[in-house]
C-alpha cells in the first residue's frame, strides 16, 4: 500500500509540473487572443494639437460606437514621431501623411485601409513653395542667399518637393544655397512664417493653404506659389499588420459606409470630408518614386539624423 501512494503522489506531481508548465508559456497567447480593449490612432501635427484633437475627436467616437471598442486619439509633436513611436507606444494605426506613410509601410509594414475625399471631391494634395509676391524671388536663383522654411523631414509637401525641384535645378548642398533652414513643424506655421517675413521661402501643402486662406484674404493676397508637386494621397488611416483581421475589417466598412448613416455625417463635417475611400499602397506611388528620384532608400533612411 505505501508503494502505491508514493506512486500516485509521483503521478500527481509530475501532472502538475506538466499544468505549470504549460501556463508559464500561455500568457502571451492569451493576450493575442482577447479582444482589443481600446485602439490608440496615432495624429500627425499637420494643424496644432487643439485643432486635431476637435477635427478627429468626433471621427474616433463614431467609430468607436460602430465597432464596439474605445477608439483613443494621440497628436504627436513631430511628424516623424509617428514612425519612431508607432510601436514604443503600442499604436493600432494612425493617420498617415504620404511620407510618413511611405515611411511606416517600408519600416514596419502597415496597411492602408481609407483616406477621406475633401468636400470638394479630391482625395489628394499636392506640395507647394511659395514667397511674398514683394520678395523679388521667381527662380532657383533668386533664393541664394535667402531663408528657407520646411515643414519636417517626414512630410512630402514640406520636405521632399523642395529636395526634388533642389535636385532637379543644380543644387547640390542646399544648406549652403540658403542663409537659413529650419523647420516649422507645422503646414500652418510655415505658410504664416512667409506671410509674416520670418522666411522667404516655405513649403507646405496645398490644402492647409487653401484652407487658410479662406479665413485669411492675406494668403492669396501676398503669397505667389513658385513651384507644386504632382498630386498624393491625402492623410489616410493605416493600422498596424498584426492587427486583429475582423478589427481592419470593421474599421474600413465602418468609415466606407459613413457618409451614408445620419450619425456619420456630423462627424464627417467637422473633419472636412465628404466620405471615406478605399486606399491602398499603390496609391502612394507617387511617394514612393519621389524618393527614388532623390535617392532616398525609405527602409534605411534617418529621420532623426538627417
């Protein structure tokens, strides 16, 4: 009989080491397979953070009361931000621009799902550079010498058309054309930095400029656009690839289907859009052959330390 029990007892222990076991390598499967508890949607500075937070805010709500999981907003300071910190800071997706896009896509795989179409019915923008019309400037050589504002090194707008039309006119080193470069962080900031004549040049998209320029007669009054880009995709939600398949699926037919539900169109109003599309990686060629053109290899390239 005592030989039987200490068997049994040895039985019962190796079943318990096998229990535990088997639930020391669990956690990190059972985390995969709950349900999302909320969504963090990653913001590009293309306004300032107030502005994004009241055109977006209405956006995450609807969705969030359409697919049943708590949709969070996050503004970064930086557009490139949005590249470095996707993953530090566990987003599920963001709200691209085409470079930062093309950057995400190359860098970490994301994928696109929507981009919205403007009340007007585009779905695109395109870059501008632009001086006061009293700045004596209308060339390439014209701007020697003279001070030059960016948006950001992740923007096309704001940083790639001007290396493009840099290259494209014989200018090499264009730290050493300018008596100054820097960088404004935002669309918004760059055009008022021209206006004000706190630079000579700016860079930024067309649709921030037409959209102050509605409220500020001054923009069409004293800014004369030099040079614009072909046309891009405008600022479009892409998600992280490991992202739950029935989630990606519910937040693209969610937005696609918006501007048809009376509780979509409010929030579609405050954003500026008319209705979502479909938006794919091929649309972001464009982008893609910018970089090329300048040599830049997205998978490699240094936001930071460029």
């Amino acid at each position: 009989m005592v030989r039987i029990f200490i068997f049994i007892c040895l039985c019962l222990a190796i079943l318990s080491g096998c229990d535990n076991s088997d639930s020391s390598s669990s956690p990190r499967s059972e985390k995969e397979a709950q349900p999302e508890k909320f969504l963090l949607i990653g913001l590009i500075p293309e306004q300032n953070i107030f502005k994004q937070i009241e055109r977006y805010e209405p956006l995450a709500n609807y969705l969030a009361s359409k697919i049943g999981i708590n949709v969070k907003l996050k503004v970064l300071a930086r557009y490139g931000n949005i590249v470095n910190n996707f993953v530090s800071l566990g987003m599920d997706g963001a709200f691209f621009g085409s470079f930062s896009y093309a950057l995400a896509q190359r860098k970490l795989g994301v994928e696109a799902l929507v981009r919205p179409e403007d009340l007007d019915g585009s779905s695109t923008y395109h870059g501008l550079i632009f001086v006061r019309k009293d700045s004596g400037i209308k060339s390439i050589k014209d701007m020697k010498g003279k001070r030059f504002v960016f948006v950001d090194k992740a923007t096309t707008a704001g940083f790639l058309l001007p290396l493009t039309y840099f290259k494209s006119h014989g200018v090499k080193d264009y730290k050493a054309n300018f008596k100054e470069t820097y960088f404004s962080g935002t669309h918004e900031d760059a055009i008022h930095d021209v206006l004000n004549k706190k630079a000579d040049i700016g860079a930024a998209k067309n649709t921030v400029f037409e959209r102050l320029a509605r409220a500020d007669h001054r923009i069409r009054q004293d800014l004369e656009i030099l040079e614009k880009s072909p046309d891009v995709p405008e600022n479009g939600l892409a998600v992280r690839k490991s992202l739950d398949p029935s989630v990606k699926k519910a937040i693209q037919e969610t937005l696609l289907g918006m501007h048809n539900d009376p509780m979509g169109k409010p929030a579609l109003k405050i954003l500026g859009a008319r209705k979502f599309i479909r938006t794919t990686d091929k649309d972001y060629a464009p982008v893609f052959e910018y970089a090329r053109k300048i040599n830049l290899d997205l998978a490699q390239y240094d936001y930071m330390n460029e």
